[in-house]
C-alpha cells in the first residue's frame, strides 16, 4: 500500500508550540490518517522534533525550517517554497492560517496540483480587524489588514476545504464567497479520556475560579482581578503575556495578590487536573466563537463564566451551557457568586456542559477531520 504523506503549514514554529505546551497528540494527523507529515515552519532554527513527535502519533515526522518571512516573501519566497514541498511530494497540503503561511501552502498546492485543506481559527474581519482597531492594537491590525489586502482571499479561493473551529470562523468564509458544503465545522478536539478518573492539582481552603488563557489585549484577565474583592475564592491564572506587569500592578494596587495563584504555562497534558481543580472557570474575551478552554471546562464539567463578544457573534457553546455576562468586575462577580453559592444553578450548569460536550467530544472530531483529508484524496 502506499504511504500517504502530508505536509503541514501549521502557522508558527513547532518550538513555539513546544515552549507553550502546545504539544497534542495526533492534533496533525488525526485517526493517524497519514504515515508521514512534513511541516514547513518559518523560522531560523526548529525544536527537536524527537520532542513534538506525539503531534503525529504513529507517523514518521520531518521539519523543514525555512526561515523567517518578511513582508515581500509572498513575492520572493514563493517558488522556493514550493520545490521544497515538491520534493517531499506530499498527498494533500494542510494550512492552519490565512495569513502568510497559509499563502505559501496555498501557492503551492496550486502551482503542483495537489489536494489543499486550510483551516480557520478565527475571524479576521471582526477578531482581526475590526477588534485590534477598537482595543488600539495597533501592530495586530496592521498584520490583518495587510493578510486581508494579499492573502486571505488568495488562500480561501484555493482551498478544496475550508475547515472552520466554530461558527463565527465559518460566517468569514461564508461571507467571502466560500460556498457551504465546501466548509466543515470541526470543533478544536479535548478528548473526554483525558478527563477520566483524573484527579484535582490543588486542594485549598476557598473554592477555585480558573482562568486559562494569554494575557493580551481581548484576552485580558483584568476585570476578574478587579472582581476578587467581591468573591471568596482564590483565581488561578494560567497564562503569559505582554499584559502580565500592568495585571501584576492591578493585583497589588487592589491588595488581592494573596488571593491569586499564577501559572506561566502548563503542559497541555497537565491542564485537566487544574480544570479539575475548579468550581468555576471565567473567560472574560472580547473575541467571537468559542476558546478551547471553555471546551476544556465542560469536559472538566465546570460551570463556564464567559462575556459577550464584541463583535458579531454569541457565544457559542458558552450561551447553550453557561452563563455569559458583560465585561465588567461586577458582572463577572455577581455571576461567580451565583454559582459558588446555588448548588441547583451550579449542578445544572455542569450537567448541561458536560451533555455538550458529548456532542464535540474530540474523538468525533478527529474522525470528522481524518474525513475530510479522505474526501479532498479521492477527488
């Protein structure tokens, strides 16, 4: 039988996923549809990959660096790009960005013929644009203005699939021209195994609100430092960024430093002892669709806190199985309390995240993909 090979763009370095603990088995080949998968990263120098190997389960891996673009490479790089995908001569070619990255892959799936699926994790019109205007995040908007104006429609128009990890990521492929049944909803996968029998991290006194995410702008965590005064719980928070020194001041200024426990990072592996670890998790998120955190939570079966999107969207899963409130400490404060202290809201919350979750639990949405990459192979 012959081997089937894919190469993957998969929109930063594999050493940037390894140092955030990012490192998911199968995440790139799913149901080990593929004995090899190539990645094309562009960077100067890679990670072990020895050390990331379990992204591809039982698939050989190879890594090919190719250095760090730069705003012309859609012009320069192209071709250089594409022979070396030509030499690893792959089945299908796999992108995870509209951006640059996904230009490449898209050039050269198109220039060799070959199968071509990408996939949408955000939308770049509202999440992109439209919010990195509204919070002043100036560098962020200038990068999807200029994806916006030379590769995303490129990438989209391309594509034999379009794989989108909510509904508001398909809404941007919808409303630019990609035709439905050329899109798939496949939720970003947490396996319910992962949860099982796991047992808490942390055993305190007070009740844990957990909060998972990057400190930036949209993401920020602000608004349940500023609540803690109002709760009695102690906030866990797991996550780093350029917001981290203004959070740290935030925290000292409202004398509730005592009441938060911080985490950098955490191995992905690791994470479901912490949700398990929870009463509540709080996402205070100013982007649409839904972050793999609240996902993680309702396998963890913990009632999920979440503020409305800015722009354009619900939020998703979050509406159906949690409570969604505005973006403010007293909001934030008033729901926690609500939770930790009604035992018939809290176990109804849970029971209606963990009934979600069976419906995108990972193991079906592996399969879902591993289908996708079968359907663009037999055309």
């Amino acid at each position: 039988m012959k081997k089937k090979i894919l190469c993957v763009f998969p929109g930063d370095s594999l050493k940037a996923f390894y140092e955030k603990g990012e490192v998911k088995g199968r995440y790139y080949n799913p149901c080990d549809f593929f004995d090899e998968v190539h990645f094309i990263t562009f960077c100067d120098s890679e990670v072990d990959p020895d050390k990331v190997k379990r992204i591809v389960g039982k698939a050989k891996i190879f890594v090919h660096p190719m250095g760090k673009l730069k705003p012309w490479s859609l012009w320069t790089d192209k071709n250089r790009v594409a022979s070396v995908v030509e030499r690893i001569n792959p089945d299908a070619i796999r992108a995870f960005s509209t951006s640059a990255h996904g230009f490449m892959a898209a050039f050269a799936a198109k220039k060799l013929g070959i199968p071509f699926v990408v996939s949408l994790h955000t939308n770049p019109e509202a999440d992109g644009r439209a919010l990195s205007w509204r919070l002043g995040w100036w560098k962020n908007w200038l990068s999807f203005q200029y994806n916006g104006f030379f590769t995303e429609q490129f990438v989209l128009d391309s594509a034999d699939k379009v794989i989108c990890v909510y509904e508001f990521a398909r809404k941007f492929a919808l409303d630019s021209g990609v035709p439905k049944e050329k899109t798939e909803l496949v939720y970003n996968k947490v396996y319910a195994e992962n949860y099982a029998g796991v047992k808490p991290a942390l055993k305190l006194l007070k009740p844990v609100v957990l909060f998972v995410g990057r400190l930036i702008p949209g993401k920020s965590p602000e608004n349940l430092i500023r609540a803690l005064p109002s709760i009695d719980a102690v906030l866990v928070m797991v996550g780093s960024g350029p917001l981290k020194a203004r959070l740290d001041g935030i925290a000292g200024e409202l004398g509730v430093n005592e009441k938060i426990i911080r985490f950098p990072s955490i191995p992905n592996k690791d994470l479901p002892a912490y949700f398990k670890s929870a009463s509540v998790f709080a996402l205070p998120i100013d982007y649409g669709g839904v972050a793999i955190p609240v996902i993680e939570a309702m396998a963890a079966g913990v009632p999920v806190v979440v503020s409305k999107p800015l722009f354009g969207s619900n939020a998703e899963l979050s509406e159906e199985a949690g409570l969604v409130v505005e973006n403010t400490p007293a909001a934030f404060a008033n729901a926690i309390n609500r939770v930790l202290k009604d035992g018939k809201l809290y176990y109804g919350l849970k029971k209606k995240g963990l009934e979600k979750f069976k419906g995108i639990e990972g193991g079906k949405m592996e399969r879902k993909e591993a289908s996708v990459y079968a359907g663009v192979l037999e055309k």
